[in-house]
C-alpha cells in the first residue's frame, strides 16, 4: 500500500499545472516520432500557441451553407477534402462536418488566419485538435503496478438491456486469466495497438497503452453485468482528433439504436474551444443524439487544474465529471467550474485492470524502468478515471430497469448526494481511491 501512496504522490505532482517543461519535452518528443511513423499509425500535428495540439493542415468545416458552396471557397483557399477518413471502420456518420486538408503543409497560424477568412464568408471552421494527447497526457503521470486484489466480477441475475460504450485506445488483446475482461469483445477495429512504435534497442509500450482497458476495468468492477463495447478511436500513441471522436460517438449510438439497446457513452478525453470556437464535429455529434432519451454522454472535465470548459463535457446535455480525493476533497488537478460540471467522484489512486508490457514509455525519463506482468492491474489518476465510475453506476441502474432512462438513471444517482461548488454533485461509495 506505502509503495501505492509513493506513485499516488508522484502522479499528483505530474499533475501540478505549473510543471510544463517535461510535458512540453514529452510532447515535442511524440511529435517527432509521428513524423517518423508510418502512416498507418500516424497523426501528424502541430502546437497551437503551444497548449492546443491540432491535427496538421487540416480544418474541420460546418456544411451547413451546403457542400458545393463550401467547396468551392475552401478550393480557392488551397483546400482540399480529406481523402484517408480514419475512423474506426472507415464509414463517415456525420455528413454536417466534414475535414479539409491544405494543398501544402500550413502552420497553425496561417491555419487560424483562413478560419477567420471562412467565419467572414459565412462559413464555421475550426482547426481539427488532437483528443486526448493536450488534455489526458499528464507528463510521467504513468501508471503504477500495483498488488492490490480486485475480487472476479460476478453479474448476478440477468437484468435488462443496457450498454456502456467505451471510446478511448481500444482493449487490452490479452485474454486474462483472472475472469477479467472475459465479456468485452475483441476486433481488428478495437484492440489497443500497444507496442507498434518501438524505440530504437527496446519493446517499450507506445504512449497511452492500456488507457481504454484500465477505463473498462473501472465500468466491470462497478457494473459487472453490464455490456460493455470498447471503441478505439486513436492510432498509435493514443493520438486521434475531434472528428474521429465524434464519427465513433455515432457509431456506438448507431449500433445501440440497432439493437435496442440503452446507451451510455463514457468520454474520458477532452479539448477546450480554440480561439472561442468549441469542436465543431463534437459539437454536431452532441447535437444529433440530444433528444435521443435512450443515449446518455458522460465525459471528463479535463485536468488542467482551472475552470475553463473541455468538450465535449462542456456541451449541454453531456454529463461532465471532475476528480476528488480519496477524501472526497477537490483533486488538485481537476478542472472545475459552476456551469461546467455535474458531479465528481473520487480520481486520485483509482485502482484497476492494465496491460502486460515495460513502462514507462519515453526515453530518457527519470523514473526507473518496471514491467507490467499478465493479468496486471495499475493505479492511477485522472478525471479520466471519475469519469466511468459515474458511467457504471448509471448502467447498472438501468440494468435495474428497465423503464429508467440513462439520464433519469443519472437523476437517481445524484439524488441526496452533496454539492461542492465547481464540482456538481459529489457521488460517494463508489471506487475507494488511494490516500496520497
């Protein structure tokens, strides 16, 4: 447990909004590898000002004023649409968006001058920002074995059609052999890529390995009956943009409505409006699944510590989750605002299931070496890991039954529970979290 408390303190120090060079170190290190990548595995991008990471020479656009005419003037600016679509089984779902790529390689600012042109003509664009890379990758904020026993889930009596769909760096290819995971269906389209983009001379994991199976492992030791469905939205380095995230959000509501199922979406990634213009595809994804009674989108405040909005937890309808302590006290970490958030719950210490592979995952870092076995489990800390405890104690209500709606679920959940100012409500007796 003391060895547990040590990462937990390390991890909140990482955490510390004020510590930037090594952040900036990891990133501009990421970048570089992207470049080098292959394009199978790659998300090339670039720094905005330095805080946002957006996806480069690319635009996101409203189609709003109709494709032909938008066509035609972002042709005249030097665009073209883009022609590889990389979403996780390559269908496009949301035709009110669509992505442009300059003819030749623009710098951020240039990209933020023909934005401008655009918004004069009439016509909403936005750059495409990288989702989770700015706003989850916290520095040497790695995970940590751990020995902590979780007992095997257990589903209990069958209860009604619910879904929780997981969109995140997809799962673990492992096949367990504790009775962990056992349910969650593994694809081509959904296992975590791992370990693709080796360094030079070692078998290290790639950036963001394992994050969607500790998430999953969260929903299955609060929900162990429930269905879960694990989408991967990023390539390697647990890199993706905007749109990628809201063709996937789509997609799961799509194959929920088709099997009658109910649906909460778990967002455990987020971005902030750039230049004042919040993701135009999370945006049109939001919107279209708003009057939808049956899905329900939960997502992570972000962890920059400050009150500015992250989408899509920002977005009305969506059910924004920050961080607190094993204590129930505000995580340092987590961001927070009056409008912004719904409810926290405990995210520092959180424990949880992981994937076999040597850590940590950048060279040069000052933390020794240290491996992940088969069947690990992990501590770790993040609103990315509040944020699917709510999503599990709202599914297994519905599970419960099967007349509740996700968001009457979410209602019931918060019901009694007391308010922190900035956080919402605060859900107790879910994950203990780890003391720091």
């Amino acid at each position: 447990m003391e060895k547990d408390r040590e990462a937990v303190r390390r991890q909140l120090a990482e955490l510390d909004p004020a510590r930037t060079e090594r952040l900036n170190q990891i990133i501009d290190g990421i970048r570089r590898r992207q470049d080098a990548a292959p394009q199978a595995y790659a998300v090339k991008f670039d720094r905005y000002r330095d805080k946002a990471l957006v996806a480069r020479s690319q635009l996101v656009v409203d189609l709003t004023p109709g494709l032909a005419p938008v066509e035609r003037v972002l042709s005249e600016l030097g665009y073209e649409p883009q022609s590889v679509v990389r979403t996780c089984d390559g269908l496009v779902r949301d035709g009110s968006t669509k992505v442009f790529v300059s003819r030749g390689r623009r710098l951020t600012e240039q990209l933020m001058t023909d934005c401008e042109t655009l918004w004069e003509r009439g016509i909403r664009a936005s750059m495409n920002p990288i989702v989770p890379l700015g706003y989850t990758l916290k520095g040497e904020d790695f995970p940590v074995p751990t020995t902590v026993a979780v007992t095997p889930p257990t589903s209990g009596p069958a209860g009604a059609p619910v879904r929780v769909a997981i969109i995140d760096t997809g799962i673990t290819p492992e096949v367990r052999t504790d009775q962990w995971l056992g349910s969650v269906v593994r694809t081509a389209q959904n296992v975590d890529f791992l370990d693709v983009l080796p360094f030079p001379g070692d078998s290290r994991l790639d950036w963001f390995s394992g994050h969607g199976t500790f998430v999953t492992g969260i929903v299955q030791q609060i929900a162990p009956g429930v269905e879960t469905v694990v989408y991967r939205f990023t390539s390697a380095d647990g890199l993706g943009t905007e749109k990628d995230v809201a063709e996937t959000i789509l997609r799961a509501a799509q194959e929920a409505a088709a099997d009658g199922v109910r649906l909460i979406i778990n967002l455990s990634m987020g971005v902030p409006a750039i230049a004042g213009v919040p993701p135009i595809a999370l945006a049109s994804a939001v919107q279209q699944l708003a009057a939808d009674p049956n899905v329900l989108l939960v997502a992570a405040a972000g962890n920059d510590g400050t009150d500015e909005p992250m989408y899509p937890a920002a977005f009305d309808g969506v059910i924004g989750v920050g961080a607190l302590t094993a204590g129930y006290e505000p995580a340092p970490f987590s961001n927070h605002g009056k409008d912004y958030l719904d409810c926290s719950t405990v995210g520092v210490g959180i424990v949880s299931t992981f994937v076999a592979g040597l850590m940590p995952p950048e060279a040069g870092s000052t933390i020794a070496d240290y491996t992940f076995p088969n069947d690990s489990w992990a501590v770790w800390s993040g609103t990315s890991f509040s944020t699917p405890q709510i999503c599990a104690a709202i599914a297994a209500r519905c599970r419960a039954d099967a007349n509740l709606s996700p968001r009457d679920a979410f209602t019931e959940l918060v019901q009694g529970e007391p308010e922190l100012q900035g956080y919402g409500y605060v859900v107790h007796d879910l994950l203990p979290g780890t003391p720091a």
